[in-house]
C-alpha cells in the first residue's frame, strides 16, 4: 500500500517528537553515564531519523534507515524509455519506405545472365527513344569521392559487424529479405548484447551516412562526425563476439 506523503511527514514529525521526548527524560542517566541499552538504541535512531532527510539511505550502529528511492528509480526509467521511443520514431520516420513500395531480393546467381540480357535491352531502348546508338555513347568511368566512399565504408561496415553478431548468435529470423539495421541494433538491445547507448549511437551514425548512399549532398561537418566516431563504433562492434 503506498502513503501519501502528508501521512509520511507526520509519522516522521510524531516519531522523531516520541523519541526526542524519551531521551530528554533520560538525559540525567545518559549525562552520568548510567545509559541503558534501550537508551543507545533509541539515541541511534533518533539520530538516523534527523539524517533521513538530507540521504536516500542512513546506517548506524547496524540500524538503516531508506527514503522510497524505488519509486525514483521506476520514474527514471519510465522517463529513458519514453526518451529512447521518441528518438527511435525520429528515426524510423526518416528511413520507412512507402508501404507501396518493395525492394526486390537479389537475383539468384543462375539468373544473372538472363537478367543482363533484358537489362541491356532496356538500356538499348532507352538510347533508341533518344536517338541514339549505344556505341555513340560511351559508359562512363564509375567513381565515387573519397568522402563518399568513406561513409559508404562506415556504413557497410556497421551492418556487416550487426550481423555478424546477429548470425553468430542464432537470433536472424528466417526471412528472405535481410532485416534493417534499425530492426537489428534495436533485437541486439532487446537481448542485452548491446548497451541501450551503443544502439542509440548506431542509429545516429548510420543515419549520418545514409543520405551519401541514395546520392543526397553532403556536409563537411558530416564528414567529419563520421571520421571521429565511426571507426570507434566499429571496433566496439566488432569486439563483441
């Protein structure tokens, strides 16, 4: 049954007036040195009771005394979750795909050469509609910038260290498909692998990175966010066997 608090600060008030009112008729005794056991007993725990106040636990003489911190600490916690769901549905909001739209799984490799075939064709198709010929234009030389590609990097390697983790553990679901990132970091952090901390910094990284990956611009500041504290969560990642 929880007190209320009003109720609380008068048994402490009544008790603390009881035992103040019993030591001071047995101040005589205590004074020459004729103290009972009751006496010291009663003297500590008025003395504990004085400290209530000022800490969350009070111990003398082997009497302790405890404020309701559990209530606190369910308080804060309730508050982190609240926190850590708020964050997550920033997160998911910016990378959810539209429910219309569905990313094919890879071709198996025995339909590659069939695949290449219609690809090209549609390639060939494309120019025709232009005007032009294949051969009058030429592919162009496939590059990426340096920063670029070391996002590219610090991606590739977050998901690769997420699932490795995940595999080594049995904990994959069988899908197709392979999961998202997101879904990953956030079963590791379910299953205690992972500190809460480590998956909120997951999230933010890869989110950092991933605008490099569909061809969005990117900032300096970015860059370098990545360089500081990518490698670092990578090595974190990868110690966890």
């Amino acid at each position: 049954m929880k007190l209320p608090n009003w109720f609380k600060i008068l048994w402490w008030l009544l008790l603390t007036a009881v035992i103040t009112w019993f030591l001071y008729n047995r101040y005589p005794d205590l004074v020459s040195g004729r103290a009972a056991s009751a006496d010291i007993v009663a003297f500590v725990i008025w003395v504990a009771l004085l400290l209530a106040p000022l800490f969350n636990e009070v111990t003398l003489l082997g009497v302790t005394l405890k404020q309701e911190a559990e209530e606190l600490k369910k308080f804060v916690a309730t508050q982190v979750a609240y926190i850590r769901t708020e964050v997550r549905n920033a997160v998911d909001i910016r990378t959810t795909f539209s429910p219309h739209i569905t990313i094919p799984a890879p071709a198996a490799d025995s339909q590659l050469p069939e695949l290449e075939a219609r690809i090209k064709a549609a390639v060939s198709g494309a120019l025709a509609s232009h005007g032009l010929k294949p051969q009058e234009t030429p592919p162009p030389k496939l590059s990426v910038d340096e920063d670029i590609s070391f996002l590219f990097a610090t991606r590739y390697n977050i998901e690769k260290e997420l699932r490795r983790i995940i595999q080594s553990r049995e904990l994959s679901p069988q899908s197709r498909r392979p999961l998202p990132v997101f879904q990953l970091s956030r079963m590791l952090a379910e299953t205690g692998l992972i500190e809460p901390r480590l998956e909120h910094a997951i999230r933010e990284v890869y989110a950092v990175c991933s605008p490099a990956i569909h061809g969005e611009p990117v900032t300096e500041a970015q860059v370098a966010f990545a360089k500081d504290v990518g490698p670092e969560l990578v090595a974190a990642l990868s110690s966890i066997s």
